[in-house]
C-alpha cells in the first residue's frame, strides 16, 4: 500500500515522500488513515531548531502526535473498518511505578511519535496512514468532526494544567498566552466553571479565547495590566516565554498558584523569584496527561465547544512545509490542520 508521508529533514526543510507501508502489522497494532493532524508548538520547536527543550533529532523524522484517524484494518482488536478512533500518542510501558499510580506522563520508557526524547525515534502523524497500538485507540461517538476530534490530544494536556492548578468553579484563572493552548486552557478552565482571563500581544488571539469561554481580555503593550497585580486565584502559562512567567508570579494572588503548561525556552530573562517566596506562591510543572485524554475525548464529543473559532487554516499532507512555515511566521491564530491529499 503506497501513500505520501512528510518528513523533517533538518531544520525548516519538510520532504515529501511516497513510501509503501509494511506488509505485516505488528500483533498489538491496527493500521489506520489519517483524519486530521493538528501542528503543536512541539513540532514548532522542530521544525525551527531540529531540537526540543534540548532533546535534539538524531535523524530525520516524521512529525505529529495531534491526530484522529479511520481504521483501516483492525488486525483482530475489534475495531470496525472504517470507525473514527482519537488517538493518544503515549505509549506508556505499563509496567512501571509510574504506570501502576496512573502517571503516564512520568512514565520513564514512554515513547512518543514525533519526538527526540523516544530513540529510535518513532514517526508521527503527517502523513496518509500508519500503524498504532490498538490500545491507544480510542473510539467516539456518531457524528464527532474529525477535524475537532483532533483537538483531543492537546485538550488533554490543557485539562492536565488546569488540574494540576487545583482550578475550580469559584477561581478567578488568567491564561498567559493565547496561542493554541492558551486557548485550549481556556477551554479546559471555562469548562470547571472558573472566571477567565486571559493576555497575548495579538488582539485576534484575544477574540479567538473569547469565542471558547474568556470572560476578558489583555493585550500585551496596549493595555494597562497593572490592575491585574494579585488578582489571580491561578494562573496557566502557556506562551512559553519567561517575560509571561514574570507576569503570572506579579498576577497570582498571595498563596495562589502559578501551572505551568508551557515548555519555557532557556533563557538568560531573570525570573522574579522572590515573588515566589514574598506571595507564598505554589508553582507546578504539567506535562502531557493521565486519564485526561478521556476527559477531552467527552468533551469534544459534547459538541459545546466551538473549535471551528480556534481553527486556522488546513493543509493537506504535500503542502506540511508551507503549514509549518504558517504557524512559524506567528500568522496563525488558533490550530493549523493538517489533512490526508486523498480522502
């Protein structure tokens, strides 16, 4: 079976490619076609530098770990050919301490499509089909998009910083950055029932966090923050600068919490940590999910979200480059699509 797959040759540099895939699959997996991808900053990361919170590409890879798919050979796992499934791309060892508690996340031998951190690193989801393990194949109700379903993944890992934040109905939250999980925080901490606000420097990504459940808005370099000083009962951030982290710790209130969702870039930015100690502060690291992914799974399929107002723009497969090159010249508010050429 030929079909087209992307692959990230270097930095900047995505090939096209016709591959075949393999004539056996493996006992625990299914073969599946691609629905719809969704590019993460993760993949940004890549794209630009090759490298990840300094876990650098050994060699090329394809990249995605956003993905829903159709299955298309079950392989005896009972699956229907044909049936919409949500994939969760962690394959956690199960075996584990980690595991046994449910922390996935932490798993030590989890290996990750798309990623540095998995050797041999394991190809992602920019591309037309590809072979999973059943168990991390999740099916959905009648009627999910699944160009929304997509969202599942990093809705999880929103969910997970939200929760890691101890947010509830009664928290007032602010949301620092309103890139693609700055929103998708948005959604997760909305849909606790908390008061959100949230910053970025783009008046259009404040619109976008408004249309999925932001009470207000600030944009960075226009308007007066200094009444958001102590404010916060929790902060999300989620721009990845440490400017914003900056702003969180003045933001939190006295004993607040600061979540930390995005993977801040070293830096030589000084951190106001005696912030940290004069407010009593808690701040807490969230990387990926634990049982979250079901959370987004069922709150996508409740259909009370508006994902099309946080969807960019789509791309299929062939044109993954000019995708990427979309998100990385920062024209892009919300999640740019990555589809199959041939549906």
């Amino acid at each position: 079976m030929g079909y087209t797959r992307s692959i990230l040759r270097a930095a900047r540099k995505v090939a096209v490619e016709q591959s075949d895939m393999p004539a056996e699959i493996a006992p625990d997996h299914i073969r599946l076609r691609l629905a719809t991808a969704s590019i993460c900053g993760t993949d940004m990361h890549y794209f630009r530098h090759f490298a990840n919170a300094g876990f650098f590409l050994h060699y090329p890879v394809t990249l995605g770990h956003e993905a829903s798919a159709f299955v298309e050979d079950a392989n005896g796992h009972g699956f229907t050919p044909g049936q919409l499934v949500a994939i969760n791309p962690v394959i956690e060892c199960g075996t584990c301490p980690a595991c046994a508690r449910g922390d996935i996340n932490m798993c030590p031998d989890k290996r990750f499509p798309g990623s540095a951190t998995t050797k041999p690193h394991l190809d992602g989801f920019f591309r037309e089909y590809f072979d999973f393990p059943a168990r991390c194949c999740h099916p959905v109700a009648e009627g999910v998009d699944p160009d929304h379903l997509t969202f599942a993944e990093p809705l999880a890992c929103a969910m997970h910083a939200v929760n890691q934040g101890g947010v509830t109905a009664q928290d007032k939250v602010l949301v620092t950055g309103c890139g693609p999980m700055g929103l998708l925080a948005t959604v997760a901490a909305s849909a606790k029932g908390a008061e959100v606000h949230v910053t970025d420097l783009k008046p259009a990504a404040i619109d976008a966090a408004k249309a999925v459940g932001a009470a207000g808005g600030h944009v960075i370099g226009q308007d007066d923050m200094s009444g958001l000083s102590g404010k916060y009962d929790v902060v999300i951030e989620a721009s990845g600068s440490p400017h914003a982290y900056n702003q969180a710790l003045d933001a939190v209130r006295k004993q607040g919490v600061i979540s930390v969702l995005s993977l801040i870039q070293p830096t030589e930015v000084a951190i106001n940590l005696h912030l940290n100690a004069l407010k009593e502060v808690t701040s807490v690291g969230s990387i990926l999910f634990t049982d979250e992914f079901a959370d987004a799974v069922r709150l996508i399929e409740s259909g009370s979200v508006d994902f099309e107002a946080i969807t960019a723009a789509r791309f299929p497969v062939s044109q993954t480059q000019e995708a990427c090159e979309m998100m990385a010249g920062g024209h892009a508010v919300g999640k740019v699509l990555i589809k199959p050429d041939h549906d």
